[in-house]
C-alpha cells in the first residue's frame, strides 16, 4: 500500500480522535453529561489536545518523507497537497481549541459555564473549524474519485 494512502488512513483516525473531543466539549449527548459531571475528564482535555498535536506533527514529518513512489497514484499530487492542507487547517482548529480552553479556564467555576463564555475566542475556534471542513470536504472528494 502507498504511504500516501496509509498517511490518509492515519488522517482519518486522527480526525476521529478530535471529533470525538469536540463532541465531549460541545456536543449535546449523554457523553456531554458524563463529561461535565467528571472533574477529571475536564482536567485532561489539554492532554488529549497535546496529544492530538504531536500525531499531527508526527503525520507532518512522515508527509515530508514521502517519494515520487509514493505519490505514482491516481492524483498522488493533488491528494498530497489536499493532505497537507487539511493538515494545516486541524492544526489550527486545535491551536484555536487551546486558547479556548485557556480563555474559558477562569470562568469554568462550575461544570454549566464550561466553554459557554467568551465569544472572541469561540468566534476563531468556529472559523478554523469551518476552514477545516471546507477542506476535509475537498480532500473526501480526492479520495471519492480514486
């Protein structure tokens, strides 16, 4: 199997694993309920940020070491830059996440106000997360046609 193709899987998990945070954060679920109730899940979502960071900046290097083999598959090119720049806009998302968390952390008294305060920051987390989408959607439509 191409590295490329494996980079789209290892994409795709990755992108699991921070939707699966970003419905912990903002999602109306019965995880969302589970999730505010326990102090310490609360504690280690900058954990889990961190940790989604250094798998992207991991799938960063291995997208740097890929060959003109590699790329040799049906759009190999285009999916590597669509790749890179979905990358980009989710290391972003998660960037601007971050700075949420840490402008909400002084108002998070109680488990109700968690990430409800502060619209300048949640405005930028909302743009990066839209960006990243419209390029999730152009990368989907790469791999659709392969």
């Amino acid at each position: 199997m191409s590295n490329l193709v494996k980079l789209l899987y290892d994409m795709a998990a990755l992108k699991g694993d921070y939707q699966q945070l970003h419905d912990e954060l903002f999602g109306l679920s019965p995880r969302r309920l589970l999730f505010l109730l326990r102090p310490k899940a609360r504690q280690g979502v900058e954990g889990r940020i961190g940790l989604l960071v250094s798998r992207l900046d991991a799938l960063g290097e291995d997208m740097r070491r890929l060959t003109a083999e590699d790329l040799a598959i049906r759009r190999g090119q285009e999916l590597r830059q669509a790749l890179e720049s979905f990358a980009q806009a989710l290391g972003e998302t998660l960037r601007q996440l971050e700075m949420l968390r840490v402008a909400e952390a002084p108002a998070a008294t109680t488990a109700g106000t968690v990430l409800t305060s502060g619209r300048g920051p949640l405005a930028a987390y909302d743009d990066a997360l839209q960006h990243q989408r419209q390029l999730g959607a152009r990368l989907n439509e790469l791999i659709v046609d392969l």
